[in-house]
C-alpha cells in the first residue's frame, strides 16, 4: 500500500541522476569538442570504424522541406561520412556546422537561429531551387560561411544529376519508341517563357502534357511512361545559370528520352553534358522551326540515334537522396573549406 511512494521518489531521484549524467556529458563533450572530436556520444550507423577519425557534428537546421529521411544512408560515392548528423537543435552550441535550408527559413528571419555562434561554426547555407524561388536572399546578410547549392561555384557543389565514365560497359539500348514528344510540368505559370514556348510548340507538334491539370503521371511510373517518348521538354521554370534541374537529369536523361531544353544557354549545359546529347530551344528561330527539326529526327532514325552515341562512354547519375547532399556537405568539411563570410548573398545568386 506504500509503493507508489517510494517508487515515484526514487523514479525523481533516477530521473535527476540521468539529467546530471546528460549535463556532464554535454559540458564535458562541449568542452572537448574542438580538441578531440571523437568525443561524441552517439553515432549514426554509419560511424566509420576508424576510431582516429575525428568526426564532425552537422545539424540540420531543418529537415528540407519539412522531408524527413534517415541519416544514415549515404550513396556512393559519399558513403561513410565522418560526421555525426543530427536534427536535434540541443546540438547547436557544439555543432561544426549547421545547414540551413533556405526555403524552410525564408519567410521570417527568425526562423534562422537566433542564439549567438559559437566559436569555429560553420553556417552552410543549402538552398536547390532558382533565384526566381529563393525570396528574401538578405536574411543571410552577414551571417553564413558557405554556400550549398547547384552553382558550380558553391562551396560545396550539389547539382542535380551528373554524368560519369561508363566503366562498367553497361551495354545502352534506347527504349523502343511509341511516342513523340513529352512534357511534364507541375507550376503551370501562363506568363512563363516556358508555357508561351509550348503554346507557340504545340501548333507544331504533338506534345503529351502530363502533370496538373493535364495527364495523370504517377511518381513511380514516371520514368517507364517518359521512356517511350523520342524528345522530352526539359524546359526549366526560371533561367539561371547552371539551374539545370532534374526534368533533364532524370526525366529526360535517365528515361532515355532527347531531352529539348529550354534553360540558361547552350554552352552553360555543355559544361555539363554532351554537345550532342541534346536539342537547345535557343538553336532555332521559332518554335515552328524547332517542331520541323523534331519530325525530321522522327523520320530519319539514323540521325535520331546520334543523340545516343555518348552514351557508349557516359552514363547519366541523378535523383540523389535528400541525405547524400549532406553527406557531400560533410565530406567539404573535413577538407577544411576556407573559413569566410558571404556578405551579400543576393549579389552572388542570381
Ligand atoms: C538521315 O540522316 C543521316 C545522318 O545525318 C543522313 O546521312 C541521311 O542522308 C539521312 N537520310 C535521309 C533519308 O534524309
Ligand atoms: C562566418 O560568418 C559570420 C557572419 O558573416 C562571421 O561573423 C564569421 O566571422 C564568419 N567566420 C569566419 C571566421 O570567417
């Protein structure tokens, strides 16, 4: 008749020691971090066995896009970071580095931490959509060390897809082809370069439009149903340099399909892919003048399968997990990037 009382005591008195115990481990941790980093309690599984290696502690500002994923599952070839990686903003005072994701911050600069930097962190700013779609650049006045996103001059260089050495002979064989021409599109902007190109286009040419408001698409079948189409219309929603997303990278690239790109200028895609291994909107004087192009590649299969022949020695890489670009993240960080401040973000992503 007595137990609930010493139990509920001695569960404080167990709940005090524990608290004690985590405020040790947080001072002592705290303390040591700068000089011995492999003082760090808990581990993602993808803690490398290496016991020397000293491990950097990432927080996730925010998970992007409010998106949660693991944190331990890196694709190669970032696999095995020496990072311990975590959401928990209890971190924040012995982070290395915090990542802020910039549309998860940008509606109110008190949305980026407030409390003050510790000494030695890194602010790494993330941000994958266009300056067209990153509003309120100046919250980040003063207040980051380095930039993460798909301009090939960040600091650290996250792009949507890539291509590389086809080493492994992957023998490539385009997709039997039953249709012409695809386009799948989710912000609908009338005003948009891209919807006056396809509404000049489409007089021209039969184009598939699938997405809202258009045919259905699911997500899981999206590549099957693209590959059937002989060109895609990777046609970007705002044009910026290197802002090359996946409507090249995975829908037209990986399906099998020629992308058409509409985007920053030719030599801007040539520094990533093949000269011929795509059709620029900006080669032809009209929209009309590219949908004649398009029937004669439909005629003449010999010239249309020209558009394949890189693939002998390249093979295109895209939909990375949202956690590998942390891992890219994590990988800058041990290389010691150089230590700085960006001032005026705006003035660089444009
Ligand atoms: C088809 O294209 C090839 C390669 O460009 C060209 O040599 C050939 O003459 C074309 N055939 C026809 C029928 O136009
Ligand atoms: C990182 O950026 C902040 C804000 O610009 C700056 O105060 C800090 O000195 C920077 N770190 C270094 C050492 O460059």
């Amino acid at each position: 008749m007595s137990a609930p009382q010493p139990t509920s005591c001695h569960r404080y008195f167990t709940l005090f020691l524990i608290q004690g115990l985590i405020a040790f481990m947080l001072f002592a941790y705290h303390k040591f971090s700068y000089d011995d980093r492999s003082i760090v309690p808990a581990y993602t599984s993808s803690q490398p066995s290496n016991k020397s290696a000293s491990n950097l502690i990432i927080l996730l500002w925010t998970w992007p896009f409010g998106e949660v994923f693991p944190l331990n599952r890196c694709q190669k070839p970032f696999d095995n970071p020496q990072c311990f990686f975590t959401s928990d903003r209890k971190f924040y005072n012995i982070a290395n580095a915090v990542v802020i994701h910039h549309r998860d911050v940008c509606t109110s600069n008190r949305q980026i931490p407030q409390i003050p930097r510790p000494e030695g962190q890194y602010w790494v700013w993330f941000n994958l959509e266009s300056p067209s779609h990153s509003p309120n650049l100046h919250f980040m006045d003063k207040a980051i060390n380095l930039t993460m996103s798909y301009r090939s001059d960040s600091d650290i260089f996250t792009p949507y897809g890539w291509i590389e050495p086809n080493e492994d002979g992957d023998h490539f064989a385009i997709p039997p082809k039953s249709q012409l021409v695809a386009w799948a599109v989710s912000n609908w902007n009338p005003h948009s370069r891209r919807v006056r190109f396809y509404g000049e286009l489409k007089n021209h040419i039969q184009v598939d439009v699938y997405g809202y408001r258009h045919l259905p698409l699911a997500r899981q079948d999206t590549l099957v149903v693209l590959s059937k189409y002989k060109f895609y219309l990777a046609f970007e929603n705002s044009i910026h340099k290197d802002y090359i997303t996946e409507k090249l990278w995975a829908n037209a690239l990986m399906s099998g399909s020629v992308p058409v790109v509409l985007g920053p200028p030719r030599e801007n895609y040539e520094r990533f892919i093949p000269a011929d291994s795509f059709i620029h909107v900006d080669d032809f004087s009209s929209a009309k003048e590219l949908a004649s192009y398009l029937h004669k590649l439909d005629k003449n299969d010999t010239k249309y399968k020209q558009y394949f022949n890189w693939r002998t020695k390249f093979k295109p890489i895209s939909k990375l997990g949202w956690f590998t670009q942390y891992c890219k993240a994590c990988i800058a960080l041990h290389r010691s990037p150089p230590y700085r401040s960006m001032p005026y973000l705006g003035a660089w992503y444009t």
